[in-house]
C-alpha cells in the first residue's frame, strides 16, 4: 500500500497544502523552521492518535492550541490520505479523511471517513463513516455483486469521541479496508534516531525492527545474525564497502546476561565495543539495519540521515534509501546535503517555503528552470548550492 496524495489543513505551518503526486521515495529540502518536521510528523501524530487516542496525541504535542494552525484555534485539523490496495483482487484507491476540533474546550473526531469506488464509475462509497463517536461501517464491502443499498450496515458507538473508529473496527477482517489502514498506520517508522541510545549494551531480549531512537541496535543486530543470517550478511558487506576498515560486527552477550556491539577493524587484531567506534560507523549500520529489514515498514521517514556521516557516504546512501522501495516500502526523508540530493531523481525531490508564517510545497519537477537545468548537464546538489530551489519557488 502506497500513499498516492495528501491533503493537510490547519496543522501547525501546514495551514494549507496538498501534495498531489507523491512518488514511492520522495527527499523533502528546504530551510531550518519551513515545515519538514512538521510535515513527517503529520504521520506521527496519526500513528499516536491510532495507538492510543487523539487527545493524548496532542497533549504529546502541547495542546490542541499548540497544534493547530496560528490564529486558527475556532477551525479544525484536516489529514487526507489517498493510498491503493488490493480489494477482491483490484488494485483501488482508498481515502482516509480525518477532521478533528473542539467541542466544548475539547478535542473531538469530528469526522472519520474511509471511502473507495465499488466499480468504474461513480461516486467514492463510503464503507466507514464517523462523526463525534458514532457512526457505521459496512461489513461485507467485498460483494461488488451487490447494489449499494443491499451492503450490511454496523451501525457502531465508540467509547469516547476522542477514539478513531479504525483503531477499534480495524481489528475484525470483516471490515477490510479499515483493518488494512490501521495495519498500514500501525507498522509506520517516523525515524526519531539518537546515537547516545543505540550505543552501550542492553539487556539481552529479542527485537525484530530497529526502534524509533535505535535504542534496540543490538537485540536487533542479533536476530538478524540468528534468525535471517542471509540479511546480516548482506549489511556486513555493504558496511564493508561503504565504510573503510570495518570487516567485522558481532552483537556478543556478556556474562550478565546484556548484549553489546562489538565492532572489527581490519587493521587490529581485536575488535572494539561501540563506545570506541566513531557516530557516523554506528548511524551507518543503524540505517542499513533499518532498510534491510526483512520485513519492511510500509512508510519509511528519516529526518536529515546526513548528521554525523561522512559527505562521500551521501550518494551510496541516498541509494539505499531509494532501493528500500524495491521492497515494497514507502521513504520520505528530508535533507540539507547537496551530496544527498545529488543521487536524488528531480522528480522524487520537494522544496518547502515558508509564506507568511505558513507552508508551502513545490514539486521540483513542476519548475521548467530546474528541469532544463538537470537536462543540462546541473546536480540537483549543485541548483540547492547555488539557491535555484528558492529562486524558482518565489
């Protein structure tokens, strides 16, 4: 399942922006303070709304004031999602609308819609809709054979009008394209890496995916190694390759029972424990550990990978974060590295601005400037040097 389009109102500086063709790996540029956090965080904060409910999302965030947009407080939040999956064997295009606002000083699913065409032609039906706690869902949306008034109608009542109705009707199989949407949210990534936390040893668990901080680095360099040997080494010998002198790493277990990285240099006879291994060998292996994940995240978003990583790394590993979709994965990253966006198709790279206090998204391929540019012979690294990103979005 790919995220085709998104539409966002009144969340934080994206007052108002659409993003109408969003490709498989999309690098976002711009600024410091034009929105490219925010932007990630958009899928973030509906992550936190699905795992435990919206008003703990936004206080995670400040409020409900602190979120929406400035000047905005007596308007609502606005997140639509147009996404394909396979129902009854047709690739369709869903869309997930989710409007949340006040009532009475606090926060409220306003409105919750999963909607998708039933045949060619026509009207989007909506098989889920949702306002203020209550609403229906359709259970057997799968029998195209029949009209749209013979469909078996739930009608359902949350708990609470803070809940998503995806997050309690997405657990049943009968309702399909809400139980696949929250599987969608659920194994989402928002990258929140922190070296101080993927270094040290941990106590010895299990731990199929890289954590959010990279807090588990070792657990999950250990099952690889144990149960998807294949994988392992594959990351083992791109380390090679991409960082000098690194011809060994093994995750070892301790005498107390912990695991800790250990880290061999060709040069040296014995190998060294990762308090002694530079940030930018640790990062490394902590992204490829994240893109050679056997079981790849549906979205994968990383905010500016470049920080501590050497600038001729930058090509070879915009790469791989373009290879990830080979898999069947989803990246949006973002980045100041001209070294980065130089192994980044025109197409794929956004520009963000901020216009009076609020942002704006420009596809680089929309621009004829940068386009004539790159047919000529010009980096995108090279235009982002040289300031043609912001000339041609003014």
């Amino acid at each position: 399942m790919k995220i085709e389009s998104l539409k966002i109102e009144n969340f934080k500086a994206l007052k108002e922006v659409s993003l109408e063709v969003v490709p498989e790996y999309a690098v976002f540029v711009g600024a410091n303070g034009t929105g490219k956090s925010t932007l990630f965080d958009v899928f973030g904060f509906l992550r936190d709304c699905l795992i435990g409910n919206v008003r703990q999302a936004l206080q995670a965030r400040g409020s409900f004031k602190e979120v929406v947009s400035r000047g905005c407080l007596d308007e609502d939040i606005l997140i639509e999602l147009k996404f394909r999956m396979p129902i009854a064997n047709v690739e369709r295009l869903v869309t997930y609308k989710l409007c949340i606002g006040l009532l009475k000083g606090q926060p409220m699913v306003k409105r919750e819609v999963l909607s998708y065409k039933r045949g060619r032609y026509g009207s989007p039906f909506h098989f889920l809709d949702f306002a203020h706690g209550k609403g229906y869902a359709i259970s057997n949306e799968e029998d195209f054979n029949k009209p749209d008034e013979d469909l078996t109608r739930e009608d359902q009542k949350l708990d609470a009008g803070d809940i998503l109705a995806i997050k309690g009707l997405g657990q049943f199989e009968r309702f399909k394209a809400a139980n696949a949407f929250r599987q969608l949210i659920e194994n989402w990534h928002v990258s929140d890496f922190h070296i101080h936390a993927a270094r040290g040893d941990k106590s010895a668990g299990y731990a199929e995916h890289l954590s959010v901080t990279g807090d588990n680095l070792p657990l999950v360099a250990h099952f690889l190694f144990e149960q998807h040997r294949e994988v392992f080494d594959r990351i083992l010998e791109t380390m090679k390759r991409r960082v000098p002198g690194i011809s060994d790493i093994q995750a070892k277990s301790t005498e107390d029972g912990r695991l800790v990285l250990r880290y061999q240099d060709g040069a040296f006879k014995d190998p060294f424990i990762d308090r002694y291994v530079s940030d930018g060998t640790i990062k490394m292996f902590a992204y490829l550990v994240l893109l050679y994940d056997p079981q790849p995240h549906p979205l994968l978003c990383v905010e500016e990978p470049e920080n501590q990583l050497y600038p001729q790394l930058m090509l070879e590993l915009a790469e791989e974060f373009g290879n990830y979709t080979d898999h069947g994965g989803q990246v949006f990253v973002s980045t100041h590295s001209p070294d980065f966006l130089n192994g980044v198709k025109l197409g794929k790279i956004f520009w963000l601005r901020k216009e009076d206090g609020f942002t704006t998204i420009h596809r680089a391929q929309d621009k004829e400037l940068l386009c004539d540019l790159v047919k000529e012979g010009d980096l995108p690294g090279a235009l982002l040097n040289q300031e043609f990103f912001e000339a041609v979005t003014l």
